[in-house]
C-alpha cells in the first residue's frame, strides 16, 4: 500500500532540495528520518515534515495504529520539481536593476510498505 504527501509551494529552489532529497530515495523510514534529523541544510526540516505527514497518511489508510517498524516502511518515490518563481528587482549601480528570482519548488514523497498488510493477504484456496 502506498501513501503520498505533498508540499507545495516549498521556499527554496528545487535544486537544493534535491540534494536532500537524493539521500532518502529508497531508504527505510526510520533511516530517512536519521539522515534528516543530522544532515546539515535548511530544507531538510520541510523534507522531514513531508515525510512524518506521509507516514502519518499511511496509517490513517492503512487503518493501522499500531508500531509502522513491523510493516518496514521504506521512502519508494521521492522527486521535487520547480514551482512558481517570484521576480523581484534590486537596484543596481548606473540607474540600472538586476532582477531576483525567488524560487519555490514542489516536493512529493511515496511511502510504502514491503511487509503485506492482513487486508492485502491473499486467501489460500
């Protein structure tokens, strides 16, 4: 079973985001989570919300409250675009302007499991 979490809207650029995103891809949660907790960038406390809030949705879907570690949850997809871009102006020497861009991205996170949930066994015929 898969659960998803966005961000939208994210402030920072997707390239930088990525590099944070790159480590994570393919991880166990409780490893994601580890590197985040440590990993020296801005941007990895909005990947680590992301991917709290897509653990969090994959047990309200999966109706299971108990531990997640039993079901080895594992970060499957993880990739960020570019969002909307803010164009603002700087006044520059001479009478002219140097244009900021502020960037924004887009970060989506799939969380799923390689342990099967009881709903999803098949029966024996």
């Amino acid at each position: 079973m898969e659960a998803v979490a966005h961000l939208r809207n994210g402030h920072g650029s997707a390239r930088k985001i990525r590099l944070v995103v790159d480590n994570i891809r393919g991880k166990k949660v409780v490893d994601a989570l580890n590197i985040l907790k440590f990993t020296n960038k801005g941007s990895a406390y909005w990947v680590e919300k992301a991917l709290v809030s897509a653990v969090a949705n994959w047990e309200v879907k999966s109706a299971q409250s108990g531990n997640t570690d039993a079901y080895d949850l594992i970060v499957s997809k993880a990739f960020v675009g570019g969002g909307p871009v803010l164009k603002r102006f700087q006044p520059a020497p001479h009478g002219r302007a140097h244009r900021i861009r502020k960037r924004s991205n887009h970060l989506t996170l799939v969380v799923t499991n390689n342990v099967p949930l009881p709903s999803e066994m098949q029966p024996a015929n």
